[in-house]
C-alpha cells in the first residue's frame, strides 16, 4: 500500500476533486482519505492506494508537487511504507 500527503489543500475540496486532480496527472484513483487540519494554516490529506506501491507513487509525485492549484501551491510527498508488527 502507498500513501501520498497532500498539504495545502484548499478545505473546501471535495474528495472527488481531488481524486479527479489527480487522475488528470497519470495517478490511479486513490482508496482511502484522511484529511488533517493542524492549526487549519495549511490542511491536508493523506491518501491511500491499496494496489499502488510506494515506488510507483514517487515516480508520479514530481508531476504535482509544487503545483498551484485552487489558489495554493501544494506539497506533495510519498510517505514511507510500514508494516505491522
């Protein structure tokens, strides 16, 4: 399973829009979302993708990382695969 952080996400975007960002750049649609609102600065989410491996997710992440989108330049970062002990 791999998992993307997307900071500075406007709090108004829908799952589907950002699911949909996404595709438009090569990234498969994600299975899960958590959105995490820290001081409510710069919100994010964090996203899962069941069948996708981390490789593959740092591949893709250079196509939006640093992208103005909504009004907000995003960050975007693969985060590290852990497993269960």
């Amino acid at each position: 399973m791999g998992m993307l952080w997307v900071a500075n996400v406007e709090t108004e975007t829908t799952d589907d829009e950002i699911d949909e960002f996404l595709c438009e750049y090569g990234f498969p649609h994600f299975d899960t979302i958590e959105r995490i609102s820290g001081t409510g600065r710069r919100p994010a989410v964090v996203l899962g993708f069941d069948e996708v491996t981390t490789h593959v997710l740092r591949h893709l992440q250079p196509r939006v990382h640093s992208m103005f989108w909504k009004e907000r330049t995003l960050t975007v970062h693969v985060m590290a695969e852990h497993r269960a002990s």
